[in-house]
C-alpha cells in the first residue's frame, strides 16, 4: 500500500475519533453540572445513589464501561444491538467524562469562600444572579487546568473505542499493519494524536492566559 | 427609628453537643445619623448580632423592624417567622454591611464591583451609576483604581472600595464588622479616616471594633457586649471614661498596655 493511500484511509478514522471527541464533550460537560446537582443534593438517598455511580465509573476501567454499554442491552434485556455501536460508545464515553467532570465542578465550588456568596446576598442578588454572575466564573477559572488534563486524556482514550471495533484510527491502524505488515500506520496514527494534543494544550492555554487577568 | 432589634436569641449547635447561647435576648435600636460602635471580648457574640441583623443568620426569638417593616418576628408560641423573599428585597436595599475580609469580587474591575449590584439587583441606569461610583471613588481617594482589580490594590484600599461597594447602594444603615481587623496599622488608619468622614456626613452606621480611641472618638453610643448580652452601653465619654460595670472596666483595662 502506498503511504498516500495509507494515510487516506485513515483520514476517516481521524475523522471518527475527531467525532468521539467532541461529543463526548458535547455530552459530557453539562452532563457533569446535572451529576453534580445531583451529587451535592439535600436528599440524603439521592446523594448517596450518586455517590456510589460516581465511584462505580471512576472505579473501572472505561474499556470495561463501553463493553457493558455496547453488550449490556442484549445481555439484560435481551435487545438487539444492532446500529447500537456508536450510540453505545456516545454514552460510555459521555458518562465516564460526565462523572469526572461532576467531580472537578463539585471541588471548584466548594472551593469558594463563604464571603463570596455572603456579599452577594447581602448586596441583594438573588440566588441564580449569585451562582452565574459571582459563583460560576471564578469556579470555571480555577478548575480550568482540571479540566484541560482531562480532555488531553480524552483525546488519548478515543483509541479504548477499538474495544467495540468502531474503526477509528487506532483500529484502522491495527487492521492495515496486520495486513500490511507494516509499522508505518501506528507511526501515523501516533502523528496524530500527538497534533491533536497539541492543539487542544494550545487552546487550553489560550483562555487560561485569557483569564489571567485576576487571581 | 432605622432599625429596631427586639429581644433577640440565637444559639448554634455546640461542638460537644447540646447548644451554645450566643446572643441572650439582647435589644438594640438605632437611630437615623446615629454612629454606634460595638465592644467586646472574642466570642462575645458581636459578629452574630450583625450577622442576624444582615439576615446571615436566622434568629431564634424577637423580632427585626428595618423602617416601618417587621422583617422578623417571634409569635406567642415562640415561632419565629420571616416576610416573604419579595418583601425581603425592599428590606435588603435598607442596609449594607462591610465585612472583615472585604470579599470583593475578584473577577470584576473595581468599577465594576461598585456598579454591578445597583444595576443588576435595582434595576438602575448603568451610566447613572457609573457617574456615582466614579464620584464615590474620588471620595475614597481611589480615583485612578477604577479600572484596576481587586488582587491589584493593598488591603486598605481594598476595604475602600468595599466601602463604596455598599455605599452605591444607598443604604439607611451600613454595618461594619471589624473593618480594620485584616489591615496593617498604616493601612488602618486610611480606612477609619473614611468612616470618620462618613459619620461626620452623618450617615447612619453599627460599627463592630477593636479601635477603641477611634470608638471614643466617632460614635455617639458605645455597646459593651460580652457573653452574649449588652452589659453597659451610653456616651463613649462615660463608658470608656468612667465604666459603671466591673466587667467594663476589666475588658477596657486589657486595651491599656
Ligand atoms: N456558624 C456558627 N456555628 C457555630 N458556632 C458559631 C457560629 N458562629 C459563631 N459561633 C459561636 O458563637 C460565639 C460568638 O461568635 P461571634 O463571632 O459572634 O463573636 P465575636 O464577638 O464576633 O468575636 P470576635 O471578636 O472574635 O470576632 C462564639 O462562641 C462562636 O464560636
Ligand atoms: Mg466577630
């Protein structure tokens, strides 16, 4: 196979995994909010539900998380899985992110001081005001680095999709140097997920410069 | 009358169980124009009684009246009951409250910390607004620091624009709870200047300190708290002057060096 012909063919397993990734995040960063309402809920039951979701997928290894999404239906209920491939892995990636991003939220807002949210209520913000105009940008800033290791991870992790042998680029890099025999796909691919990093740590840093206006 | 506290208890939950009586049935009204400063050893329950007065905490008995509102009540049972969030609001708008730790908000300008609140929480005229700070930046000596932020300023000037924080707000009443307490000595005193400069407008105001000469020298009251009640109160002449109660005496006695 030529390198030109090589390199197309992975384009669209590039293009899969570019798609992983940013549903995932789609998905998963304001699935992370609603966990963590869920999480810090007044209602002892549903808090400690939660809880115990929370540690049940941080706990596991998410190759196993996807296997159990993809195979789980048939498994239980019986169901086809038919065209349930991608869906499947939509929601294994999107509940593992949701839940580690659910926990980063959880300790950047109990990171703020009580005096934060004492001078807006005495100032007479209402509770939402307090939360969006007060509360929300400085948490998002101080757990911006969190939240940048994580989806560097992320981009890495699209590879555990070869799990359910959905051909993004780690997969159809395993499949043409198995017939190929040849090393050059895995260089391609490793190419890639190093630019994609790049990239991702670039705009990250970006806004994280962006917001360096106070401490 | 601007505001009226009646007989009010609070109690927190004690760390070896059982409750620990904070504030025991104290009363304390004050005046429009009045200048109060409140004394006391730690613990004596000085924070909580301007924390219940900021609605920062709920009380347990006796009633708050801001204006012609009763915010607070106690009923014949003992039940204390609260008026409704709504009516709350017009209530919040009487009194602003400057807190030890300034708790600016550190992700806004300083401009910005000022105007924020009249216009989002009063529905206000932003340019109006702006005008105002402008002016009452000038007047804290913070003219050129209106674009700069929070983390930027020293702790005196800080509590400066927390000041004018609250006063862009319009208060009746404004409440300082150790005002100086987080400060540097050099930095103290440019802050009580302006608080000195307030009372001289005449603007009605509770102070909690521990600057006894600055007290004696600005209030028309003094309040000496201790163990949750108010043990002596009257003309800061006549209470750091001549204490009536031993107690009094031995608190102002650990002020002399
Ligand atoms: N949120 C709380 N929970 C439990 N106990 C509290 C709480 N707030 C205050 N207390 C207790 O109430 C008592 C009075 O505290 P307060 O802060 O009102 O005293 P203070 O007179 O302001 O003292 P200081 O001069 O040190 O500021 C203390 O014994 C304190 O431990
Ligand atoms: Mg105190």
């Amino acid at each position: 196979m030529e390198f030109g012909t090589m390199l197309e063919t992975m384009g669209s397993g590039m293009l899969k995994t570019i798609g992983i990734f940013f549903l995932t995040l789609i998905g998963s960063l304001p699935l992370g909010v609603g966990i963590m309402l869920l999480r810090t809920s007044k209602n002892k039951v549903v808090k400690s539900i939660t809880k115990a979701f929370i540690a049940v997928i941080r706990g596991t290894p998410l190759m196993l998380q996807l296997l159990v999404w993809y195979f789980g239906p048939y498994y239980l209920f019986d169901w086809s899985i038919r065209g349930w491939r991608f869906p499947g892995l939509i929601i294994g990636f999107v509940v593992n992110y949701a839940c580690y991003f659910a926990e980063i939220y959880r300790g950047g807002i109990e990171s703020m001081s009580v005096g934060q949210y004492e001078a807006a209520e005495v100032l007479g913000y209402t509770k939402s005001q307090t939360f969006f105009r007060i509360i929300l940008p400085q948490v998002f800033k101080r757990i911006l680095p969190s939240i940048t290791n994580e989806v560097i991870t992320l981009v890495k992790d699209t590879s555990l999709a070869y799990t359910l042998a959905y051909a993004e680029v780690f997969s159809i890099a395993k499949q043409i140097s198995a017939s190929q025999t040849s090393f050059m796909p895995f260089l391609i691919a490793g190419v890639f997920y190093f630019i994609a990093n790049y990239a991702v740590a670039f705009g990250m840093e970006r806004i994280e410069k962006a917001l360096k206006y106070y401490n | 009358m601007i505001l009226e506290m009646k007989n009010i208890r609070k109690s927190f939950p004690a760390s070896a169980g059982g409750t620990n009586e904070v504030l025991r049935d104290i009363s304390l009204s004050v005046d429009k124009g009045e200048v109060v400063s409140i004394i006391g050893p730690s613990g004596s329950g000085k924070s909580t009684l301007l924390r219940c007065a900021t609605f920062l905490e709920t009380i347990d008995g006796g009633s708050i009246t801001y204006m012609d509102t009763v915010a607070a009540s106690t009923d014949a049972n003992g039940r204390v009951s609260y008026i409704s969030k709504n009516e709350m609001k017009t209530v919040k708008g009487y009194f602003g409250l400057v807190f030890q730790q300034f708790n600016l908000f550190p992700h806004f300008s300083v401009l910005k910390n000022i105007t924020d609140a009249p216009v989002k929480v009063h529905g206000r005229n932003a340019e109006e607004v702006k005008a105002e700070a402008m002016e009452l930046l000038a007047a804290m000596g913070l003219g050129d620091k209106a674009d700069a932020y929070p983390c930027q300023l020293s702790g005196g000037q800080q509590q400066r624009v927390a000041i004018a924080r609250a006063l862009a707000m319009k208060p009746e009443i404004l409440f300082f709870d150790e005002p100086t307490s987080a400060l540097d000595p050099e930095l103290t005193i440019e802050v009580l200047k302006i608080i000195r400069k307030l009372a001289e407008e005449h603007m009605t105001m509770v102070i909690v300190t521990h600057e006894m000469n600055f007290a004696r020298a600005v209030s028309n009251r003094v309040i000496f708290m201790d163990g949750g009640v108010i043990v002596e109160q009257g003309d800061p002449e006549e209470v750091f002057g001549n204490p009536r109660q031993e107690r009094t005496r031995q608190f102002l006695r650990s002020y002399e060096q």
